[in-house]
C-alpha cells in the first residue's frame, strides 16, 4: 500500500542536499564519475546520461535506493525501484529506473501544487 506524503515530506523529497550528501555515481572500479546528483531531480537527470556501467553497479547492490531512503527520506520510491528486475539490460534497467523516478518526481510536485492552491 502506497504511503501519503504530506507537505514537509514531499518538500524534504525534492529539496537540494549539500554536495557531499548528494549521489556521487561510481564505476565498478570504484572511481568517481564526476557526476553527482544533490537533489531527486538532478538524479534523474543524471541516470538518463550516466555511463550504463555506473548504473549497472549501483542498482544491484542498492546503493540509488539506499541514498532515496537515507537522504531524501523517500522509501516509497526506494520500493518502487527495488522492484525492478536486477538482470535487465543496462539500457532497459536506466530506462526502468528513469521512468520510476520521473513518475515519483510527478506525483510529489503534485501533492505541493495541491496543498498551495
């Protein structure tokens, strides 16, 4: 059952975090992409254009949903990509995660648009 979001969580969600608790995406070799994303918004934009391999290393080992629990404190979003399947290709699994985060984005900046009005 999905949770609801009030005001303060969907603004917590979307806020800006300070660089070094952003999502600094990693290669299998451990080496800093020079990409991070410091808000939700800045991670979906960064996982369309991230290199596939970064992807392919954080999502199975559950390094985006723990950052999306831990920072942004969203763990309805956390959940939703724990449902992907972890052996789709690199492509099909950024475009699965994409559409999970822009859909989530969406749906938060509604609850705000709904609350101001």
């Amino acid at each position: 059952m999905s949770q609801t979001i009030v005001k303060p969580d969907a603004q917590k969600t979307l806020r800006n975090v300070p660089f070094e608790k952003g999502f600094h995406f990693m290669t299998k070799k451990g080496e800093y992409t020079g990409l991070t994303a410091s808000s939700l918004a800045e991670f979906a934009a960064k996982l369309e254009t991230a290199d596939v391999n970064s992807v392919l290393f954080h999502y199975p080992r559950g390094d985006f949903q723990n950052w999306i629990t831990d920072t942004l404190e969203d763990e309805e979003l956390a959940n939703r990509m724990c449902m992907v399947p972890p052996d789709l290709s690199g492509e099909k699994l950024r475009k699965q995660l994409a559409d999970i985060v822009q859909k989530r984005i969406s749906e938060l900046q509604k609850i705000l648009e709904n609350i101001q009005r």
